[in-house]
C-alpha cells in the first residue's frame, strides 16, 4: 500500500475541493458567456437582414439598381458582414456585395419563404435570409386589406453571410481569460495550503528527527515550539521524555559501572582460580596417569600367572575397572582442560590418507571382536588445515562412538569426500539410531541415550561432549545425521591445505583385521626407559609375561652407560625424563645403531604441543594408562613392519 506524507495529503485535501470547484464554475460561467456572445451575433446579424429587406423595398419595386446596390454596401460595411445578396421575385440576382459574384449567384437559399429563417449555420459563417415584402396600402376601398396583405407576393429577398470569426476570437481569448484566473486560484490556493501544512509538517519532522536521535542515545536532544497548540504539546512531552530518560541512563551508568567493578574483580578471581586449575591440572595429567598405567600392566601380568577360570573372571573384572577409571580420568581431563581455555591449536598441513589409516589400524582389533566390517575410503595426497592431534582426537571418539553403539555383525564407513575448497570426514554406522529430539543433547556430558544403567563398556558419556569442544576450538563445521534403528552419520567439515608440502610420516599400512594370535614375543630384546619405578616394575612384569626379554633404565644418561653397545629390537620409553625426553633417546639410538629398534613413546602428558613433536617425527605415541592388549598389538605390528 502507496504511503502519502503529511505534506502532500494535506495539499490534496486543500486543492481536489478548489479544483473541482473551479472547473465547475469555470465551465458554467463559459457557457453562459458563449451563449450570450452567440445571441448577440445572431441578433445583430437579424437586425441587419431586416434594415436591408425594408431598405431595398422601394429599389427593387422601382428597378433602381443603383439605390439597391447602395443598400448592399451599406449592409456589407457592418462588421462581420462576409457577403450581401439581393434576389428579385424569381429569385434572379439583383445585387450583392462580398465574394465572387458566381458565389453569390451560386448560393443555395430557401425558396418562396415568406419570412425570416437561418438557413445554415457552421463553426465559422452564419447565413440568415429575409424575403422583401411590399408595406404600400391599397386605395380601393372595397378590397379586403386582409386578405390582400396575406395574399401579397414577396418583392424579392435579401440574404447575408455573418463571419463567426471574431465572435470565436471572443471565444478563446474569454477561455484562455478564464484558465489565467483559474490557475491563479490554484497556484494561490496551492501556496496557502502549502504554508498552513509546513506549519504542521516541519515541527512534525523535528520531533520525528528527534525521536531518532533520542532512541540512538543522545538523550540531550530536544524539540523546539510549534505554533499548533497540539504539537507544541506533543514536543513539550518529547522533551520531558528525553529528559526522564537521561536521568534514566545517568543512574543506570553507575550501576553498571558499580557492576563492571564487581565483574571485573569476580573475572580476576576466576583467572586465578582458572591459572590453579590449570597448574592441577597438569600435575594430575601425569601424577594420575603413573600409577593407573603402573596398575593396568600389573593387571595383565596377574592374567599370565592366575590357573583357575574364577582367578580370571576377577582378574577381568579389575582389568574392565581399571579401563573404566582410565577412560573416566582421560575425559575428564581433556573437558577440563578444553573448559579452561588451556588448549590451543597448532594448526598445520594434516595428510588425511595417513590419519584415515592410522585410525584404521588403531581400531581393528576393536572392529574384528564384534565382528564389525570396519571400511575405510580416503582421498590420496589430499591434505587439510588442521591441528593433527585434535583432528585425529575427533576422529577417534566418532570411530569408538560408532564402533560402540554397531552391533555385531554391522558396518562402519570411515570415509571422506571434497566440498568445494573443504574436505568432509564422515563416520557412519547402521546401529541404533539417535532420536531428532535428542539430537543436541548427545553432545552434553554423561549423556547415553541406550545406557541408563551406565553400563561402563558402553562408554563414560564425554566423547561427544569433547568432540563438540574441538570442533569448535577449531572452527569445524560438526554435522549429525541419524534416526532411529537406521543407523548415524557424525561428518566434520575441515578446509583443503593447497600446495604446502606434506609434514606428516609416511603412511602405515592398513593392517589385517585378523588378529595375530599365534604370534609369539620370545626372547624379544626390550629396553624399558621410566622414572618411576612402580611403572618399570609393571612393565618388565608384563613384557616377560610375553616371554621377552627386558632390560631397564631410569634416564638417558644410565641408557648411555649401561647400553651403549647393546642392540634392541624394541624400546619402550616414557616422554619425559628426568634429563630429556623419549624423543632425545630416539634420535640417539638412530644414530648410534646399526639395526633401528621398534620405537614406543609413552606418556601421562595429553598437551597438544607433546603429541604434535611425536607426530611430526613419525613416532607411536601412547597415553598413560595404556592397556596390555593394546600395548601387545602395537608391539605385534611395528615388528611385522620391520619384517
């Protein structure tokens, strides 16, 4: 719908009424006017007719056309006279004035008309004709005079032409009169409504101005008077309201910044509870993770040593708490850290072949007990823009989450596609489905739709929760997919790496989902390399469980005198040592040996920078508390390697 202003509302309101009126009177008067200019011709044009009828009696009666034409003249002088005509009884021409004589002669007229008619009338002439009738009286006084006068034959007739010219002239010079005064009218009218509606107007724009200010903030604004009583109220009661407002926003500053004060001292407060949590934190990190993976490899020495199948079933039972307590202590960590704000990505050029099939190794196993299909399709050379190790995090969770919740005999797709300048990672599976309502909330913590009785094989609830954390610290896009009883789909969108060379290992190959069951670790040579005892001890338990064996160290600097010759077909370090760090013996080893031994990183430390040195060196990397059974398999695959 067309919105009109005030202005212009106003105007026509003042001028459809005056125009209207104008017209009207306009039209009226002009016909009336045209009307009488018209008569008056006419009248004119009649008298004239009948002065030459009466004046050319005698000369036609006599014949005297001398006297006749000077009648004609007479009558061809009067204004607007255009031609004269005198006819005899027998409508012969007698004389005439004006025009070409075979004109006149030629002019058709009314025959044996016994009075005066118009005889024809257009725009521009008027032709009136006037028969010539003998006024003598008769001197026998027997005749009937009545009847004589009635019976008389006409004399002859006079005819003549009226030029309507300048009565048109009259016309349009009357018209053109009339429109100058009409448009005067209007224009006046126009210039008076305009003055009277600015009168509203310009104080209706000044408050509407000044509302606008008002409501951006510069409460100091204010309205002048009008001279229309109701909107010089009208701008009294914008002005009080911008003044109450002001006021309004004066006490409202204080308390915001009586409040900022307080935020301010609550937000220094919580940095430094922030800065404690984090200092715990990265104690906790390590001095937790010591004895849980202490614990879990004592755990699988008992399995080597116990003969009944009830020693077992509990030795079972203490392993599935054990990893129940691990996982637990991983996750909560890992929120607490995410929560903290302590994490910060490293982002880098991410191989996605070489993360793809890492992952596919790491849970083979897992996918050959629940007799899962575990397929994995990725794009080769491509690279993405990432952290590796909290992309590689990501991808974990998903692949246990879809692992977890398969059942037996099911499908996991690990795969990805390119969307336009970006890569999308997907994790399906055709398990059990998650609702659209609870959709959102799978990504809070401890939450497990299919596990109220928080059955600790199904998971603590927080991988999904930390996958959220990471996708948004990165700025991943993290997308759900899924309905009940036909399976999920969780993809993260991750930008395409253009031209960087590739800083990642090479490609481990994807390995056999059959586990190596009959392989045998005897008499394997296996450096242990801990500072703390408890872990050394669990360590060389386990590993001569295997029938290996295991020699030990506490630093670098006992590995450099008490093996400095000695050759090793495996080395099981922990990452931080009390004179360097697992990577430090690494390179020293390549150096100084001629058969490179397996190489196993282990560590309490989950910091990003930690796992991407070990990353970047091609290095296994596990976090304490490692467990027995992975611990084996990685053992199982970095030897077929080397074979």
């Amino acid at each position: 719908m067309i919105q009109h202003g005030i202005e212009r509302q106003t105007l026509a309101i003042a001028m459809i009424p005056i125009l209207i009126l104008a017209l009207l009177l306009e039209g009226y008067f002009t016909y009336i006017r045209f009307a009488d200019l018209d008569r008056g011709l006419f009248e004119r044009a009649k008298l004239i007719v009948r002065q030459l009828a009466s004046a050319s009696e005698y000369p036609v009666f006599s014949g005297n056309q001398g006297l006749l034409q000077q009648q004609v003249e007479i009558a061809f002088s009067q204004p607007d006279v255009n031609a004269v005509i005198v006819l005899d009884a027998n409508h012969a021409y007698l004389a005439g004035a004006g025009g070409s004589r075979d004109k006149r002669e030629q002019a058709s007229f009314p025959r044996d008309s016994k009075e005066f008619v118009t005889f024809r009338e257009d725009h521009n002439t008027l032709w009136l004709y006037q028969p010539i009738i003998a006024t003598q009286i008769e001197l026998d006084e027997l005749s009937d005079r009545s009847d004589q006068a009635g019976g008389s034959k006409p004399l002859g007739s006079a005819i003549i032409e009226i030029s309507k010219e300048r009565l048109n002239n009259q016309k349009l010079e009357m018209l053109a009169l009339n429109l100058v005064l009409t448009l005067l009218v209007l224009v006046t009218t126009l210039l008076i409504a305009m003055r009277v509606s600015r009168r509203i107007i310009l104080p209706v724009m000044a408050m509407s101005h000044a509302i606008r200010r008002i409501g951006e903030g510069h409460l100091d604004t204010r309205v002048g008077g009008a001279k229309v009583k109701e909107l010089d109220s009208l701008a009294h009661g914008i002005n009080d309201m911008a003044e109450q407002l002001l006021q309004d926003r004066n006490t409202l500053q204080l308390r915001i910044n009586e409040a900022t004060q307080e935020l301010r001292s609550k937000k220094e407060e919580a940095e430094r509870a922030n800065f404690d949590k984090t200092r715990f934190l990265a104690a906790a990190s390590h001095d937790l993770r010591q004895p849980m993976h202490a614990l879990g490899l004592f755990v699988g020495e008992l399995h080597s040593r116990l003969d009944t199948p009830e020693q077992r079933k509990i030795a079972n039972k203490v392993e599935e708490s054990v990893e129940a307590l691990s996982s637990l202590l991983d996750s909560l960590l890992d929120i607490s850290k995410l929560d903290a704000g302590v994490v910060f990505p490293q982002i880098s050029d991410v191989s996605i072949e070489i993360l793809l099939k890492r992952l596919a190794h790491d849970f083979a196993p897992v996918a050959q007990r629940k007799n899962i299909t575990l397929r994995v399709r990725c794009m080769e050379e491509a690279k993405v823009l990432s952290d590796p190790v909290l992309l590689e995090r990501i991808l974990l969770n998903l692949l246990g989450n879809a692992l977890r919740y398969t059942p037996q005999n099911g499908t996991v797709l690990l795969a990805c596609r390119k969307r336009g300048d970006n890569i999308r990672i997907e994790v399906r599976d055709n398990g059990i489905g998650i609702p659209e309502s609870e959709q959102q909330n799978v990504f809070r913590e401890f939450v497990q739709l299919a596990n109220s009785a928080r059955d600790r094989s199904k998971g603590l609830g927080l991988g999904l929760a930390i996958v959220d954390r990471l996708a948004k610290l990165l700025h991943h896009s993290l997308t759900l997919f899924s309905a009940p009883n036909r399976g999920s789909s969780f993809a993260i969108t991750v930008p395409i790496a253009f031209d960087v060379k590739d800083l990642l290992a090479d490609p481990a190959p994807i390995p056999d989902v059959r586990t190596h069951r009959h392989d045998r670790l005897e008499n394997l040579r296996v450096l242990v390399v801990d500072d703390d005892m408890l872990v050394r001890t669990s360590s060389v338990g386990i590993l001569e469980s295997w029938g290996c064996n295991v020699s030990t160290a506490e630093r670098l600097q006992e590995v450099e005198e008490r093996y400095a010759k000695a050759q090793f077909d495996l080395v099981i370090c922990d990452y931080r040592l009390p004179d360097g760090n697992g990577l430090v013996l690494a390179d020293r080893m390549k150096e100084k040996s001629e058969i490179q031994p397996a190489f196993i990183l282990i560590s309490g430390d989950t910091a990003p920078e930690v796992l991407q040195a070990v990353n970047l060196r091609g290095h296994h990397l596990l976090h304490k508390p490692v467990r027995p059974a992975k611990l084996r398999s990685l053992i199982l695959f970095l030897l077929k390697q080397r074979d």
